[in-house]
C-alpha cells in the first residue's frame, strides 16, 4: 500500500492520456489525492487526517466519497488499528469514528464460518449508531451490509433500506447493499436484479453514481449462473450505459477507476473484446481488486493476464501485423 502512496502523483502524471501504461506502473487499489495523506498519517499513528476527511465529507454532504473513503480506511484499521483506537479514546462520540468502528466491526466478522451469528449479535449497536448520524446515509449501507450477512428477513431489511433511502435517494453504496441481499436472498431472480438496478438508474440524476447499478446487477449475473442467454440484451445494454459513464471522465481518473474496472470484466465475460481493450486502456494506471479479486488471490496478475491476452488479440487482427502467440509482459509490478 505504501509503495501506491509515493508512486501515484507520478504514475498519474505520466497518464493523463493513457496510451500502454506498462505493468511496473500498474497500482492495486491506489488512493487518490484526499485519501493518500490520511493513510499516510494513519500508518504512523496519526488520526487527525483521516477525521478532517471524513467531516469534510460529513459537512459537504459528499456521501459517495464518505462511503468508499470509510470503507477504505475500515480496511486499513482491520490490520493496523492504533490510530483508530486513539480516536475513538479522545472523541467517543466523534460520528466519523463511529462510522469507521461501525464498519470494522462488520468486516471482522464478515469472514467468520459463524458470520450470521455474530452480525445478528452486531446488527442493533450497527442500527443503533446509525439512528444518530442525521442525514448522513452511509451508516445505512453498513447497517444494510450488516443485515445481509446475519441473514435478516425481508421485513427487518426493507426497514433499514427505508431509513437509507429516505436520507439519501440515490445513494450507490445502499443500493449495491440491496441489489447483494436481492441477489443473495433469490439466487436465479436475474430479472429482479437487473429490474431493480434499471429503475434506480433511470430515476437517478445523470451525475449519479447509481447509474452504474445496472453493471453491478450485471456482474451478479454473469457470475452466478449462466445468465447470459436468457438476458443477453439487458446484461449489454448495462454494458452499454455503463460505457457512456465511462466516457464523461478523462481517462486515468482514479474516481471511476473501480466503474472502468468493473465495467472491463463484465465486457470480457459478454465477449465484447473490443470494447474491454478500450476500458482497459482508459483505466490508465489505476486498477481495483474489485472484480479481479474473484476466483484468485492475486488481482493484479489476473488484470494484467487479462490486458495481455486483449492487446495480442488486438495485434493479431491488426493490417500488417500477423499474429505472434501470447503476448509477452513487461515487467511484472508486485503488489
């Protein structure tokens, strides 16, 4: 993680228009600029970046960046906490430390064969904080996080989705929370996932991250069962929408790089080599564990195996340049 942190500004840099970023300069899960310091500082100890970033969030109501940037620090706290046990000592009622303990707590017992237990001994402390942040609906999403796991009933988590909705409508992380428990509560209701993520994007703003929803409800799909034929035209039209996100940033932006990410995978799994070449290229530098992570412990490699594989195929169906086998690597960045 640390190697991300001193090598981003320049690898960003380098890439304002990514060409062929070569594998050395390839960053797993690399921070952007507001959040970099605040691990920075928390790796020595030091909680008062990660709490100025968090109330800036809170305070400008930026509750997409609140959300990956609590689940981010979440995950650096489950393996080195002592800056957020200083928090928490000097400022217990501090809402963005009790956000990131809230959050911690779920990803703890999230991995446990006795999961469902524990999160349903969890879940009313989860509620519980989440009953005093105000308008702020990220504690929400990890009390929806937290009621998937135990296993809630219907009733118990269309409450908490309620709550969520209610302060924010459009909310990516709540609704991706709704559109796992659907998923995981109805495994072959395909057609309810992909209807549920096509009306929260249609009904969202066009600035809104939820119109990714689709390409999640997608990616459910196509990993789950062989999705693909029955609902071919839905899961590429997803696809498609998701594509036109894609093209209102600039290339190499680390805020869309988990949708290009995502979004790369799901066209390799429609067959859509051509149009995966692209996102692969506008990823830049910056790929997410999320959805290289599945089925391998090493995501980079699978990224960089799968970006190997599309640019020999585009060579070979390149005039004038016939084909040459696998493609050759550079040399390839550890993580």
């Amino acid at each position: 993680m640390l190697r991300a942190f001193l090598r981003t500004t320049a690898a960003r840099a380098r890439s304002r228009t990514p060409r062929s970023v070569p594998d050395d300069d390839v960053l797993l899960d690399a921070p952007d600029d507001r959040l970099a310091p605040a691990l920075v500082a928390a790796a020595r100890g030091d909680c008062a970046p990660a709490a100025g970033l968090l109330s800036t969030t809170r305070e400008r109501a930026e509750w997409e960046h609140r959300d990956r940037y609590a689940t981010r620090l979440a995950a650096f706290a489950r393996s080195r906490a002592e800056w957020l046990d200083t928090w928490r000592a000097t400022a217990p009622d501090d809402p963005d430390a009790l956000l990131i303990a809230a959050r911690l707590a779920v990803h703890r017992r999230w991995d446990s064969p006795a999961r469902a237990e524990l999160l349903r001994q969890l879940v009313p402390a989860v509620v519980g904080a989440a009953e005093t942040s105000g308008p702020d609906p990220v504690p929400w999403r990890t009390a929806l996080d937290a009621a998937r796991g135990a296993r809630a009933g219907h009733a118990e988590f269309e409450r908490l989705w309620a709550e969520a909705v209610r302060r924010s409508a459009h909310h990516y992380g709540c609704h991706v929370a709704a559109l796992q428990y659907l998923a995981a509560s109805s495994p072959g209701a395909h057609g309810e996932c992909l209807d549920f993520a096509e009306t929260a994007a249609q009904d969202a703003p066009e600035d809104a991250l939820v119109r990714a929803l689709p390409l999640r409800a997608a990616f459910t799909c196509l990993t789950s069962t062989a999705a693909v034929r029955t609902h071919r035209r839905r899961l590429n039209a997803a696809a498609d929408r998701a594509i036109a996100l894609s093209a209102a940033h600039p290339a190499a932006d680390p805020w869309t790089a988990e949708l290009r990410n995502l979004l790369a995978y799901v066209l390799l799994l429609l067959g859509r080599r051509q149009d995966a070449a692209e996102q692969l290229r506008l990823t830049g530098p910056y790929v997410t564990s999320f959805p290289w992570e599945r089925d391998t412990d090493d995501p980079l490699g699978h990224f960089l195996q799968a970006r190997a594989d599309v640019r020999a195929e585009a060579r070979a169906r390149a005039p004038g340049h016939p084909p040459r086998g696998r493609a050759e690597r550079s040399a390839p960045g550890d993580h």
